[in-house]
C-alpha cells in the first residue's frame, strides 16, 4: 500500500517561498496568479495491508516526524 502525504503551511503563517514564487511568475508575465504556497508531498511504501492501521501508522508519523504541526497541516492519501 502506497500513501501519499501532503504537508502544507497553516493559513495565516507567511510562506515565503510562495511569495517567491509568486513575484518570479509575475516577472516572467503570468499575471493570473492570485496567489502560490508552497509545499511537500512525502510517498510512503508500506508494508501493512490494513487501511485503518496504515492510517493510524502515517498519522502518527506525521505528527511525531512528517510534519512540523504548529505551522504546518498534513493530509493523508492511502492507495
């Protein structure tokens, strides 16, 4: 079983690297873009079948290692 976790900053706190990238495609002419954050995907391999014990298990990997939880939130995709 694969999971997929996407880990993004908590509305409110400034991404910086977001505004980065907002101001170089505004340089480069794409004016349609209101806004940009920026993130990280983690792709986990797993051993375990079990989607309800997978899940417990990235959970908690994302609260004690994936994720820094008091600026950023996390969510997480079993296939």
């Amino acid at each position: 079983m694969k999971a997929i976790v996407n880990v993004s900053l908590k509305q409110g706190v400034l991404d910086s690297q977001g505004k980065a990238v907002h101001h170089a495609l505004d340089s480069l002419h794409f004016n349609g873009v209101e806004d940009v954050r920026v993130g990280k995907q983690i792709v986990l391999q797993l051993q375990e079948s079990d989607k309800e014990k997978a899940m417990s298990e990235v959970t908690k990997m994302c609260e004690e290692l994936l994720a820094n939880t008091v600026i950023e939130d996390y969510e997480i995709e079993l296939v």
